[in-house]
C-alpha cells in the first residue's frame, strides 16, 4: 500500500488481494448491468451502417472523457470544426476528435489483434501525435494545481515494461470467475495506477474500458458512454482510485464502477433508441415526400454529420458540390435541416438529431 504519495507507488501486479465477487452487492449490480448491456449489444446490431452513425455519438463520449482533464468544448462546437480544415480548428475541439479517432483505431486494431501493447500505443499515439513517445521515460507526479500537494507518484519508470506486461496478460486471461465488468474495473485502475505515459492518462484509460468490453464480447461496438458517469462523479471517482491504493478499498470503487456500467448502458440504450427512431422519420419524410433527391447514403450522412456544409456531402456522396448544396438547400426549406452561416462556411443542421445529442 502507498503510505507517502510524494514517493513512487510500489504497485503489486495483478491479480489483486482475493476479492469475494460472489457477495450480493456485486451480484445484484452485476445482474442488472449485464442485462442493460446485453439490450444495448443486440440493438446494436440492428443499426444501419453502425460505425458511421456512431461517429456524433462517439464525439458526445469525447466531449465528456476530454472535460474530465479540464479540456472544455461543446458536442455542436466539434461536430462543426470538424468539418474545417485542423489549421481552423480550436485546440479543444482538436483533442476532443483525436479522441473520436483513437477510439475508432482501437475498435479496428480490435479485429486483429487482442488488447495488447500494440494497441495501447496506437490509441495513445492518435490521442497525442505531437508529443507521443512512447511509455514514459522519467518520473512523473499528479498535483493539485491549487495548492502543489503531490496527490501521486505512479511507480519508477523502470517498472512499466513489467507492470504492463502483468495487465496484458490479465485482461486477456479470459476467466469465468471473474465477470468481465468486474476484470474491466480492476484492469482501469491498474492502467491508471501504472500512468504509463507522460501524458494523456486518464483518456487512453477511459478508452481501454470499452475497448476491453468489446474484447469480451460484452459489446459489439465501442458505444458505452462511461465518461459520461465518470464526469457527473468525478470527485467519488478520484476518491475511490485513492482509496483502492492507499487502503486496498477494491470493494467500494468496483461497486461504483458496476453502478457506472449499468447506469450507462440503460442512457446510451435510450440515446440510440432515439436516434433510430429519428432515422427512420427522417428517411421516411424524405423517400415520401423528397423522392427526387432521396437515397440511403444521403440520410445516412445527414445522421453522421449532423452539422454539414455541401462541400462535405459531396465528398461522401460523390457528387457535384453544387448538387449536393441544391440538395440541402431543398431539405433546409422543408424544415427538415436549418442552414446557417459560420463565417466563410454554409452550415445545414439537423437540429433535431443535435436535440438528443446535447442532452
């Protein structure tokens, strides 16, 4: 256990101390979690073109894993400066999409291979391109900006080729004692305990928990939006990690963890829902009453940019940029898109979608 958090943290490798995961507290949490996951993976199956629809949901998991580290942006500001040029591109908004890019890299470097090295570096390396290097190569501290108090010293540098050799093996030594939840909570704080970069820590930690879900087969698409229940907790959560290296308090921050699965899984079920169900209105309301200009592709863009410029869905339709702005310029004045200006930059809104995707 760490007793001076000015020193480096002597981390004991996974496994942890025997946990009883069988208690009522964790079956019941664990019970109620995995049958919300469950509903969440099936649903998931049944959208059309899943990653591309995703994608402005994945940029609302984005926004909150970013705000935790004080990176502060708005879901309608990325979705529009994500559409500019990254030399027009506020720094907020170019981190919140190197997050969205990390995620996706992850989720294909997924279908090759397990939760590995390879593949922490590759989320790291998307997070931050212009300072990556690798695991860290000298000792590093978490401080309150306030008051300068160390808060904590991650283990000796010298240590982190060992100590993530020891979670690799962990996270992919599937088991059915232990409940994937549960392996993923344990896996989270160990990462975080390990702070195995210079930089960018608690985001590639955030990342990995889905990605270590999908790799169980718990999820189908990276689509649970923990940092969302992270962020509206985030003082319980950082005094849990605490607790777990300084008491070995393991019970307490899994139970907050299994409540953040559940609790999760049941929102993003409904924000899906909800986006499907527009999806299917809109397609509706444009094959029916827009046939000239209406196909699948066309309103699938419109829910995977749902801030566009003609520029943008010519590109992903192929067709004439003068097309593509008579398209929505024709959609704008049926009311089911508002168009709207941003300096040099035309903008068509499905304002509705954008509705769902600020709650």
């Amino acid at each position: 256990m760490l007793n001076n958090p000015a020193c480096p943290h002597n981390l004991a490798l996974l496994p942890p101390p025997k946990i009883d995961f069988k208690s009522q507290s964790f079956t019941d949490l664990i019970t109620n979690a995995r049958v919300e996951l469950a509903e969440l993976k099936g649903f998931s199956f049944s959208l059309p073109n899943p990653m591309l629809l995703l994608s402005p949901a994945i940029i609302k998991e984005s926004v909150a894993s970013s705000e935790i580290e004080n990176i502060n942006t708005t879901v309608i500001k990325v979705l529009q400066y994500q559409l500019f040029p990254e030399a027009e591109q506020t720094e907020p908004d170019k981190e919140v999409l190197r997050y969205k890019d990390a995620v996706i890299s992850g989720f294909e470097y997924l279908k090759k291979y397990a939760v590995s090295t390879r593949l922490i570096l590759d989320v790291q390396n998307k997070l931050m391109p212009t300072a990556y290097e690798g695991y860290r190569k000298q000792q590093n501290q978490i401080i309150n900006n306030s008051t300068k108090e160390v808060l904590y010293t991650p283990p000796l540098y010298s240590q982190i080729p060992n100590l993530m050799s020891n979670w690799e093996m962990y996270v992919n030594q599937l088991s059915s004692e232990i409940d994937p939840l549960i392996r993923s909570a344990i896996a989270h704080y160990q990462f975080e305990a390990i702070h195995p970069f210079g930089d960018g820590n608690g985001r590639t930690g955030r990342i990995l928990i889905v990605l270590q879900l999908v790799n169980e087969k718990v999820l189908s698409l990276p689509i649970l939006y923990i940092s969302g229940y992270i962020n509206s907790n985030r003082s319980e959560y950082y005094r849990l990690l605490g607790e777990v290296t300084s008491k070995g308090n393991w019970n307490e921050y899994i139970l907050f963890m299994l409540k953040g699965f559940y609790l999760q899984a049941k929102e993003t079920k409904a924000t899906l829902f909800k986006i499907m169900e527009l999806f299917f209105e809109f397609k509706k309301a444009i094959k029916e009453k827009h046939k000239k200009i209406y196909s699948a592709d066309f309103v699938e863009v419109l829910f995977s940019y749902p801030i566009i410029v003609p520029a943008k869905l010519a590109s992903e339709l192929n067709i004439h940029r003068d097309t593509a702005s008579k398209y929505l310029m024709h959609l704008a004045k049926a009311g089911l898109l508002k168009d709207s200006k941003s300096g040099k930059y035309h903008l068509f809104i499905n304002e509705k979608l954008m509705k769902i995707l600020k709650k």
